[in-house]
C-alpha cells in the first residue's frame, strides 16, 4: 500500500516539474512565425488570425513588421491587411487608447516591407490615416502620433 502512495506522489511531482516549463509564454516573434507556418499562402485566414493578435495585443505589431520581412509577398500582404483591420478597430473607438494602439499599430507597420506596407495602404480606413483617397506611404513618413484634441489633414495640417 505504501509503494502505491510512493509512486503516486512521484508521478505528481513528476507532472509539477513538467507543467510549468510548458506553461511559459512564446514570444511575439514566435507566435507570428506560427502562424505563417499554418498560413503558408497567406489569405484570409492568416489577415484573420494577424487582426485577432494584434487586437489582443497591439505591440506584436512589431513583430508582425520584423517577421514579415522573411514571409512571401502573399503572406506580406495578409499581414498588412492584418494590421490595417486592427489599426481600423482601433481607431473607430475614439478613445485616446485606441488612437494609441492604432498609432502602434501603424508605427510599426511602416518598418514592414513595401508589400506589406501597399496592404496596410490599401485597407486603412480615412478614420485611421490613408485608405482610398490617402497614403498609408505618406502618412508614415510624416507621422506624427495622434492625441484626443489633434488631427492631421492633407488641407490643414496642424491641431483643427
């Protein structure tokens, strides 16, 4: 009786010492690496899964950037579209939280590579700095981040 209760206290002493080595997080890197992995020709489902993460967490947006710069150009794009629709979350909240991830979002995007950067450009909404009638290009070499009480316009520029 006492062998039993021996090795069924190793047995969970084995199981405490495994666990927490599998509970440690990946990094942001990582994370995106594994989804280009699942994601080999881009597309929807990878422009989903990059939105779902960087709502979650805006900061792997740089990540998103660095890792793109080793994807093919229909993985490059998806990213972008990726970041455009969490940018566009962000931004359609009107809180200077949101313009701050979105901000993030778009800072970090300008670091990607010119195929990812034409995606963010073609699918940021007017709200968040470009879309059909402006550049996701020009917005990000002239950036400036966006506070609560300022906007910047091709016609103004400047607080309005």
């Amino acid at each position: 009786m006492r062998s039993y209760f021996l090795a069924a206290f190793m047995f969970l002493g084995l199981f405490a010492i495994v666990s927490p080595a599998s509970a440690q997080p990946i990094s942001g890197q990582a994370q995106i690496q594994a989804l280009l992995a699942q994601y080999p020709n881009g597309g929807a489902g990878l422009t989903a899964a990059i939105t779902a993460a960087v709502e979650a967490n805006p900061a792997l947006a740089a990540d998103v950037a660095a890792v793109a710069l080793n994807a093919n150009p229909a993985q490059q794009e998806a990213m972008g579209t990726g970041l455009a629709d969490a940018a566009n979350f962000f931004g359609s909240q009107g809180t200077v939280a949101g313009n701050a991830a979105r901000d993030e979002i778009l800072t970090a995007a300008a670091n990607g590579p010119p195929d990812m950067v034409a995606a963010v450009d073609a699918a940021i909404e007017p709200t968040a700095g470009g879309g059909p009638n402006g550049t996701f290009g020009g917005l990000v070499s002239n950036f400036q981040p966006s506070s609560q009480h300022s906007c910047v316009s091709p016609s103004r520029p400047g607080p309005c």
